[in-house]
C-alpha cells in the first residue's frame, strides 16, 4: 500500500465503530487534523530497527500495513500483477490491554485486500476481508514472522523466504518470495516525515526484490508463474496534515538491479506538497535519499473509472536530474481500480527509460489515493 500512509477514512470509521461513543455531526473531510487517540505512540523521532522482530506488530502505534505487490509471467509471456495487503488498526494501544477471559476479545481489528490483475484477459479481480485479531481469526507476530486474516496469509519459511497464500472465488495465489537485498529504510534511517507537525511520519522499510515464483489460478486455469515482488511495511499514529488530500505512490524495479520509490503528497489546490519524498536503492542495497525538490513525476495521461466515476491520471514520466534517472511508467491495464470500502487505484505497470546513460527496463506498481469520493455508509 506501498506507502499506505497515515489514516484513511476507513480506519476512523472503524475507530468510532468500535471504539467510540456515538457522536453528531458532520465527518471530518480527508486531510482534516485530527486529535491524536489517548494512549497511542507518534512516530515522532528515529528509531533503531531489529530483523526479523520488526518484521512482525507494533501495537502501540494506531495503524500498521504490510503491503505485498508483484510482477509475474508465465514461461509464454503471459502476465499477471497482484496485491495482498493486511492492515491492523489498533482499538486499544498494548500497553493498555488487560486479560480477558473471552477468546473474542481483542484490541485489534484486521482487513486485507487481495487482487490480481490478468492483463491477456483484461480482467481484474479484487476482494477484501475484515477481521477481529482474535479467536485465531486474524494475527500478526515477528519470530517467526506471519501474518493472516483466515486462509490470506504471509509467513517467513527460512532465513530470507517467505510464502504468501490467498484463496476466494476462484482465485488463487500461492508464491515463494526469496529476499536478495534484505531490509531497505526510508527516509532518515526508516523515520519517513509526511508533513510539518511532530507525528505526521510513519516508521517506513521495505524489501524491494523479492524473487518470486508459484500459481496464480483463475477458476480451472492454472499458471506457473515467476517475477519479482514488492514489500511494503509502514505503522504510525497519524493523519493527513491539514491541506493534503492524498498520494501518488510509485514503486519501481529495473532490470539492471536497481529500485526507485517516490511518492507525492497531494495538496487541495492541487500543488505537491513539499514533504513528498523518495528512495533510489542501488544493486548492493544502499541507498540515495531523494527530497521532493530531487525529483519530478509528469503525468503523461487520465483514465476516468467506470465504477466509480474518478478520474486518475494514467502514464507517468520521473526524471531525477542529477541522478540522470528518466523513466516512463505505463500501465499494463487500466482498469485496476480497487472499489471497496476505501476507493483507489493500484495497479502494474511497466517500466521504459535510463539511468546514468543506460536504457533500463522494468516493472512496478502504482497507488493513486484520494481522486474518488471517500465511503460514506454502513459497515
């Protein structure tokens, strides 16, 4: 989710369906300050990381996410994207939980969200899931790391391997991801700031290449498939600053083992805000911090959804000057809208262009928040 940001609508709804006495009045609108819940830590300051512990909870901080993205292909060239995504958001921080005797009671709430892109098809399918952490329903730990929501799940199976399994309506997921760089931190030392407040940052690392290969199943169609995968892991307490509507996020994997994040807070008046930021990792896993000033993203095009009526942009050049970075990003479909209880578009994409004089080739993914009307309904 890639970087799933700060607090989504969705989790204040949760928030006050859960945990809050009932209220009047209007919802806030998205980018709106909101106060901080009693009792949860900020990501205010850096941190020191520990593998594999890290890899796992963090149930002080409000909202976490671990967010698996991925480009694969047959042997004949037939290619597929996915996303598997979980998040936890906290009713209670931990060091407030007490013993229950119920084995329903939890603190925490989990969702996840499971699509696969089928670009020779033109098909896109897109599911999501709710849970309370509890009953072994939903879970997450660090040694051994793995988290699930029923049968969607990630869990390490070796030093440096991990599988991920998901399974509904007919589609079905079932990848050995291999880790080849290890842990990537953005921002300072995993410190990575959204906005000018003390808290608006989220602890932020990733694991950029993934060397990935399994099944994707659609109804009877089984497909041996291999690639390279993405992931994401961010937690915080925070909110969009006051004046940023949403996010363009971009994740980028070339084939001369480099990889790229950037992503760009959007601002009402539809200027980019200057706390939008990046990562060029290098093929021996350091890093070169990009600032919002070190880098650019042009749109190249718009793709107006049918489901949701949104407009998004659709085609995206990134140029760093002094990095001698030009890419081109292309959709492979565009139809990857995810509509659920949270709108927004992410999807693969494949990837034209140089670095440092030389052509690069690649693929990634690309999330677009906050251009379709927020849910306004019942859970």
């Amino acid at each position: 989710m890639a970087n799933k940001l700060l607090l989504p609508l969705l989790v204040l709804c949760l928030l006050a369906a859960c945990a809050a006495p009932a209220q009047t009045g209007a919802e806030p609108a998205a980018g709106t300050p909101l106060p901080t819940p009693e009792g949860f830590l900020r990501a205010d300051r850096p941190r020191s990381f520990s593998f594999p512990a890290d890899f796992g909870p963090h149930e002080d901080y409000l909202t976490e996410w671990w967010y698996y993205t991925g480009n694969l292909d047959t042997t004949d060239g037939r290619h597929f994207g996915y996303e598997l995504t979980f998040f936890r958001i906290g009713l209670q921080p931990a060091s407030q939980s007490f013993p229950r005797s119920s084995d329903w009671a939890s603190g925490q709430v989990y969702m996840a969200h499971f699509a696969v892109s089928d670009v020779a098809g033109q098909q896109f399918h897109a599911f999501q899931r709710f849970s309370r952490g509890a009953a072994g329903l939903a879970g997450a730990q660090g040694q051994p790391y793995q988290i699930w929501l029923e049968d969607w799940r990630a869990e390490q199976t070796g030093p440096h391997s991990y599988r991920l399994q998901a399974s509904q309506a007919g589609v079905q997921l079932d990848l050995e991801l291999t880790d080849v760089k290890g842990p990537v931190l953005h921002g300072m030392g995993g410190y990575s700031q959204k906005g000018p407040d003390a808290g608006n940052a989220s602890y932020y690392y990733t694991q950029p290449r993934l060397l990935s290969q399994g099944t994707i199943q659609l109804g009877e169609q089984r497909f041996e498939v291999s690639g390279l995968s993405w992931k994401d892991h961010e937690f915080s307490t925070s909110v969009l600053s006051a004046g940023q509507v949403g996010w363009d996020w971009f994740s980028v994997q070339l084939d001369n083992g480099y990889e790229l994040m950037v992503f760009e807070l959007r601002r009402e008046d539809g200027s980019r805000d200057p706390y939008s930021s990046g990562t060029l990792i290098h093929p021996d896993g350091s890093t070169t911090h990009l600032d919002e000033s070190d880098f650019s993203v042009q749109v190249l095009g718009e793709w107006r959804s049918p489901h949701s009526g949104a407009s998004y942009p659709m085609g995206w050049r990134i140029l760093a000057p002094a990095l001698q970075l030009e890419l081109e990003l292309q959709p492979f479909m565009h139809d990857q809208e995810m509509n659920m209880r949270t709108i927004y578009w992410e999807g693969a994409v494949r990837i034209s262009g140089s670095l440092a004089g030389q052509p690069v080739h690649g693929a990634g993914y690309v999330e677009l928040t906050g251009y379709a009307e927020a849910f306004d309904g019942d859970f």
